[in-house]
C-alpha cells in the first residue's frame, strides 16, 4: 500500500475519530445536565446546547400532540434565538415542506439550498433568511414524535454529515425525555382530576386554569419552561383543599360558612405546599400554590407584599379566580362571564394585576375555549 493510501486512512480514521468524540461529549452533556437538574422541563436547554455545539444561530423543536393517538400535524413547542410570538400558530403537516417530509420518512435531511429554503411552506413563515437547515426526526420505537430544526451555521458554511450525526444522537435521547415527560404531565392532569372530584363542583376546574393560564402566558412570551411550571401548578393548585373536611366543601347554599370554615378554607394553599414540598422536581411551583389567593394590593389570604408575588403567580390568580367566578359553588351561583369580566376589571390593580388582566381578555377574545 502506497504512502498516500496510508495517509488518506489515517486522515479519514482521525475524521472519524473527531466525529466520534464530538457526538460523545454532546451525549455525556446531556446525560449530566439530566442527572443534575431538579427542573421540570429541560428540553429548551437541551436545544440551547444543540444549536451552540453545531455552531449555529437558532432552532426549534416541532411536536406532535402525543395526547392524540392519531395526528397529522406538529405544532413548535420549543425555540432558540426566535421570537415564539410570531410563529406561536405555525402548524406542521406531515409530509408539507422540509419539517413535514423528516417527520413522515422519518429521515434527517441537509438543505443548503437558500431559493428552496425560503420558498418552503414553513420556514418561510418563521421571518428570518434561511441560508442552511439541518432536520432530524424524533422518534421512538418507529413512531415519529416530533422534528428538530436547526438553522444557519454561524460562520455561513454548510451544515455537515457530521453534524446530522451529533443532532440525531441529541434527538434520540429526546425521544426518552419526552416519553418521560408525556407519562409525568398524565399523572400529574389525573392527580388534578382526583383533586376536583373531592367537590363536584369544581370539577374540571384545576384543568380549565391551566388552559387559561397557559394562554395568557403565551401572551406575555413567556419561556416555554417557566409556561410548562405554570400549567403543573395550575392543575395542583388546588392540591391542598383533600384536608378541607366534606361537611364544610359541600354546605348548601341556605347555611352560609362559619368564620372558622373560612380560615379552615384560608389554609389550603399552605397545606398544598406542604404536601408537594418534599418532590425535588416541583420545587419551583411551590410559590404558586401558596400565592394563588393573594392579591397585589396586600389583601388576600396571607396578606403578603406584591413584590413577592411573580407573573406565573399573578396569571394563575386571574385565570383561578375567572374559572371560579364562572362556576357554581354550594354558597352562591355562578357568575355569567360578562360578570366576572367586570368583576376582573373593577379589582384590577387591587386584587388583580392590571397587565394580566388585559392580557387574559385579550386572549379571551381571541380563545372560543374560554366562556
């Protein structure tokens, strides 16, 4: 064999090498940013690294609605560098476009070329000149979850095989999280059912806040993260109401509850923190179970000050209070909404934040979910 053949091979064997190293340390990041974190949703930052190792400017993560035995279509749940905002609608069919064919033959795919870039159904609806893009599958056990977007190499070259390589090893170890995740948010939305169920009347109240919540921190563009933290404590804010005793939840409307029912009432957002303190991963959802009632002048049920009161904890309030507004108790009727709309808007700025408030309306205008 000739010098040059040896050196092609040693050349080609160090290349590999490189490649083989570089997936490696990406792998051995991930899995220690997984061991460490207590975070409930880490996907945004598993994102982050993928886009900086491949020396690129943004990315975004499309999913299927796994809630859905059957679905066509992907919607973006996660971004980097990109204004959520403008693309929040941005829908997916399978097998439409660059993203829609990865996700239906389930194959990663380079495209370098700008004219087909930004002539493609999707991205071009993302506002931003594309010059290169790198998409790879999610998938698990032959099922496509969702599709990993990776746009424009910082330096303006080309995406690379080797790249494909380290973002298909990212996307597998996704594929487990995600399964992980979609297994957590379905004992958590059962644990919030079981909570309503204990008063017939507020059931399906914890999950109606959460869709409220969710949508109006969508208005505020709020990380996708901090949104997943706010729909787990919408459906378990109510978690500490299973020590309020039946005789008191369910006395009719002709025996009005006593002082002391009230502070009995008044303790729940203590006892629910209590009760979720000791799980690690909800640590951050822990002042918004005991917040959940107080208002930003200082009244409420702890009377602290507004500045302890977050905007996760501000939405929640409004989107509690509206729900509870809307429905029937044991001690009063149910308020139509154009009442409680009212209601929102004469204690804006006492009980509730004025900016939320707008905010919420605004999304009730545009949401028929919202009564």
């Amino acid at each position: 064999m000739s010098n040059k053949s040896n050196e092609y091979l040693i050349e080609q064997y160090e290349t590999e090498l490189a490649d083989s190293w570089r997936q490696l340390k990406v792998f051995f990041t991930i899995n220690e940013m997984i061991g460490q974190t207590s975070e409930i949703n880490i996907i945004e930052d598993i994102l982050s690294l993928l886009v900086q190792k491949l020396n690129a400017d943004k990315g975004i993560i499309f999913l299927k609605d796994l809630k859905k035995e059957v679905s066509t279509e992907m919607s973006i749940k996660f971004v980097y560098k990109l204004n959520i905002e403008l693309i929040d609608n941005l829908s997916v069919i399978i097998g439409s476009g660059i993203v829609g064919e990865v996700a239906e033959n389930k194959t990663p795919v380079i495209q370098n070329d700008r004219t087909r870039l930004n002539s493609d159904p999707i991205l071009r609806q993302i506002n931003y000149e594309i010059n290169s893009c790198l998409c790879v599958p999610i998938t698990l056990s032959g099922q496509i979850l969702g599709v990993i977007c990776i746009l424009n190499k910082s330096s303006g070259v080309d995406f690379t095989e080797s790249d494909e390589r380290v973002a298909l090893s990212v996307a597998a170890q996704l594929s487990t999280i995600i399964k992980i995740q979609k297994e957590y948010f379905e004992i958590i939305e059962a644990f919030g059912r079981t909570i309503d169920t204990k008063d017939p009347y507020t059931y399906g109240h914890s999950e109606r806040v959460a869709r409220y919540a969710e949508l109006t921190a969508k208005e505020f563009q709020i990380p996708q993260d901090d949104i997943e933290i706010l729909k787990i404590a919408s459906l378990l804010h109510d978690v500490g109401k299973i020590s309020i005793p039946e005789k008191i939840l369910h006395k009719p409307k002709e025996e009005p509850l006593t002082d002391e029912d009230w502070k009995v009432i008044k303790r729940h957002p203590i006892v629910g923190e209590d009760i979720l303190s000791p799980i690690k991963a909800l640590q951050k959802l822990l002042p918004l179970i005991r917040y959940h009632h107080e208002d930003m002048d200082g009244g409420g049920y702890e009377k602290c000050n507004a500045g302890d009161l977050s905007l996760l904890v501000r939405i929640l309030r409004v989107a509690d209070a509206y729900d509870a507004m809307t429905s029937e108790r044991p001690y009063r009727k149910e308020m139509t909404p154009d009442e409680a709309i009212k209601e929102l808007k004469d204690n804006s700025g006492t009980q509730f934040d004025p900016e939320v408030v707008e905010k919420f309306l605004i999304v009730r205008k545009k949401n028929p979910i919202i009564p």
